[in-house]
C-alpha cells in the first residue's frame, strides 16, 4: 500500500514534463545535492547500451539516449529531496521493468486499445474499477497515448481486475466488460473513475447511458453469464501473471515494477518506444 501511495502523490503533484526535457535538471544542482548526484552518476551502470559506469558512458563521442535518461531522472530525484536508498532503489526496480525476460501471456482479443492499435509498444493496465490509484494512473495513461507526448507510439488495453475486498468491485468488473462488449469499453472506464466518489452500483447503467449505450442493452451485457465468463478470465490471467495489486502495467509483455509518476512513467514508456525503433542514440 505504501508503494502505491507514493506512486498517487507523484500522478497528483507531479509535473507532466517528461525527463528527457530541454533544460538540464541537474544544472541547479549544489552543494550535497550536486555530490550526491555525482556520486549516484558514478555508481550506476546503464543496463543496456553501455558498459562503463553512467559518468563514463556521459562521456563517450556517442552517449546513448538510456545514459541520459538516467542522468536525468537521478537529478530530478535529487532535486526533489529524495534520499540515496530511495534513488537506488527505484532505478534498480527500473532496470528489472525494462530488461528481457520472460514475456506474459495476455489475451486482449475483444478488447479496445487506446492510441495508436498498430503500435509496436503495448501497453496492458489491469485495474480494479474501485482502486482509487487506478483511477488516477488509467486516465493519465490514456491521456499520454491519445493526446498527450505518446500518441501515435503506444497501444493501451485495459483488463479489469477486481480486488477482493473492494465493495462494488465485482459489478464495477462486470460494467467494464458489458461495456467493452457493447464496444464503449475506454469512454466507459474514464466515466466510471471520473466518479470514483460517487460510485454507487444502482449508477452504473446511468454512468453507460452517458457515455451513448442503451441502458437495456447494457444491463443485458452485463448480467450476461459471458460477461462474468470474462471477467474471471481476466482476473486468472492477472493471477497468472503476477499481478497482486492494481494498478499493474505490463510493457510488452514484461511487467513494470517501477514508479508510476507523472516524471517517471512517460520516460519509461519513450524508453520502450525507443528500443522499439532500435533508437539507442
């Protein structure tokens, strides 16, 4: 839970600039800040496109774009008073994200994607409809691939996962799937956390009728024995796939174990985009 807090605050105070901006955020840096950085420079070792530790690979002729990405991402950490335990810590959960390995299987056949369908990155959020984490991450997310720095990378699917223990997180499962049924699957979603304090379940088929479904329709699909069939489909996959808390983001089929701030997840995401395109420079 403490994680997931940390991850909230970033979504809700953060800056949407992304790390790789154009000015250099480790400039402002002195005093301990600036040794504390410099040192975190020299003990980090990029996990791809270079061999030298971070202060080295900075200097080659050609300095790889993950060399500066965490550079970069060490000083705006810095910066905002994080302590080294914390810094290490978060790159060393970004380098177990980023690196290959085994890929999960995910079906997201009936599914809706966000952004661009043909993309080379896919992205795979599950959620539970009454996380409250959840109903920051999925909105942002779905920002930063339609209108926002990733439209037109990245392919985002939402696969409901409903925790036990969340009241209405059952019916909130099923009225995403009736809704992905009925084909209003993301303007569902973005509704239903849109009114995250005001859930109620006698709601839901309002909630539908605002986003343009059939009320009928959709209480039909979502009392439909097929409707739940998914649903717990779902929630098996997730289980398979190590999910254990929601929100969880799967980046190609590997499951990201970093922060999901405003700073860091769009940077992440670039990254992937990045190794996509077989952009290392």
């Amino acid at each position: 839970m403490a994680r997931h807090l940390i991850m909230l605050v970033a979504i809700v105070t953060g800056c949407a600039a992304p790390l790789l901006a154009h000015a250099d955020p480790c400039a402002p840096l002195s005093g301990d800040k600036r040794a504390l950085a410099d040192k975190l420079t020299r003990e980090t070792h990029p996990y791809e496109c270079c061999d030298e530790s971070l202060d080295r690979c900075l200097k080659q002729a050609k300095v790889c774009r993950l060399a500066r990405r965490l550079r970069d991402e060490i000083c705006k950490r810095v910066a905002a008073g994080q302590e080294e335990p914390r810094i290490k810590t978060a790159l060393e959960r970004r380098a177990r994200s980023m690196l290959p390995g085994k890929r999960a299987s995910i079906d997201v056949s009936g599914y809706e994607p966000a952004g661009e369908a043909k993309a080379k990155v896919v992205v795979v959020a599950y959620a539970c409809a009454r996380c409250p984490f959840c109903s920051k991450v999925v909105p942002e997310l779905y920002r930063l691939v339609t209108t926002g720095s990733l439209k037109g990378k990245v392919a985002l699917y939402l696969k409901p996962f409903p925790i036990t223990g969340h009241p209405g997180a059952k019916e909130g499962g099923l009225a995403l799937e009736a809704a992905t049924r009925l084909k209003k699957g993301w303007p569902y979603a973005l509704k239903l956390y849109s009114e995250f304090d005001r859930f109620e379940v006698g709601r839901l088929p309002d909630w539908a009728t605002q986003v343009g479904l059939a009320g009928d329709a959709f209480r039909t699909a979502m009392a439909a024995p097929a409707t739940l069939q998914r649903l717990l489909a779902s929630k098996k996959e997730g289980i398979r796939n190590g999910v254990d808390a929601t929100p969880t983001l799967f980046l190609d089929g590997r499951k990201y174990q970093g922060e999901l701030g405003r700073e860091v997840l769009p940077d992440v995401l670039e990254e992937e985009v990045d190794r996509a395109a077989g952009r290392q420079y």
